[in-house]
C-alpha cells in the first residue's frame, strides 16, 4: 500500500499511536495503558481518524462479555513518490520525516529516563557518514533491510526484547562534491 496520507498520519499523537501499532495489533485498552498521555476519548477519535484514512485497519475481533473488542495495527506503507509532485508535497513529506524521526528519538530518551541506567549496550544512537553513489548506497539499504526482515520474522519467547531500529539515510546538504584530494598521494 501506498502512504500518502500525510494530512492524517503527520499529527504526533497519530504519529505516536501509528508507531506504536507497528509493534501490534492492540486494542484501545492496550494502546491507553502504552500511551498513558493520551486521553481515551481522544485515541478513540485518532484511532477512527486513521482507520477512515486507511493508515491503519483492524487486524484481529473477540468478543468479550458480549463486546467486540477490535485490535489495530498499522498498515505497512510506502511513501507515495508522486506526492513529492503535488502542491506542498514536499512540505507534508519533510514534516513526516521530522515528526516521525522525533517521536522514535522520544521514545529513546523516554526509555532512559524510565530506567535510569539501562544497559548501554542495548541502545544503538550512531551517525554514520560515507562516500557512497547512488547504486552503493541502495545495495546497502537493501542489504540492512533483508537482514531487518529476517529479525521481524522472529517470535516473542524468553530472552528477547521489543526493539526498534530506525534508520534514516539521506545525502548531506554541502557545496563538496568530490573527496578531498589528499597532498601527500
């Protein structure tokens, strides 16, 4: 599926209950007690909100006393390349970026302050810079995501842990075109 959704899923509540949905599917009494902050009525109207965009669909129904009780979960999505063509296009996906790219960094900074001092080793926080063209550069993201599929494949059992890995790769902004000639070469 293709997202181009921006005006729905560009709002950081919706962002945050979008994110969370990826590790679902959850019902709403499990997305309130995983995002305490936000009011229950108020994710019963993002959840609607994104479930009439198509952002998200209900993954799985029980009933329970006689009620269904529906469980959500986010639908995986690709960024629409033509939405950079439409008006403000490229505004909605540079705020999708930074919305999306500042809850994940939330997350992380919630998590240090919940545990105090977590296992430092169990945390990855890096920027990596390189000299790459374009065709190196995709073999590489497809190299990280085939591994990164082969890990979604994995079962909950003893021993792991819920993880996130978000990866963001992009040219850096700068007048350099070419590598720095050395004087000593």
């Amino acid at each position: 599926m293709i997202l181009h959704k921006f005006d729905v899923i560009n709002h950081p509540v919706r962002m945050r209950i979008f994110q969370t949905l990826y590790s679902g599917p959850y019902s709403i009494n499990q997305l309130s007690r995983l995002l305490p902050d936000v009011p229950r009525p108020s994710l019963y109207r993002h959840i609607h909100k994104m479930l009439d965009a198509g952002v998200i669909k209900v993954a799985a129904t029980r009933h329970v006393n006689g009620i269904e009780e529906r469980f959500f979960a986010a639908i995986d999505g690709r960024i629409d390349p033509d939405i950079v063509k439409q008006p403000e296009g490229i505004q909605k996906l540079a705020d999708h970026i930074s919305i999306y790219g500042a809850i994940v960094a939330q997350d992380l900074a919630r998590y240090l302050i919940e545990y105090g001092q977590p296992n430092l080793e169990s945390i990855a926080a890096r920027d990596h810079t390189f000299w790459a063209t374009d065709e190196e550069f995709h073999h590489l993201c497809e190299t990280i995501y085939q591994l990164l599929h082969q890990f979604e494949q994995h079962s909950p059992t003893a021993g792991r842990t819920l993880r996130r890995l978000f990866v963001m790769g992009h040219p850096l902004l700068n007048k350099q075109t070419e590598h720095p000639v050395d004087s000593e070469v």
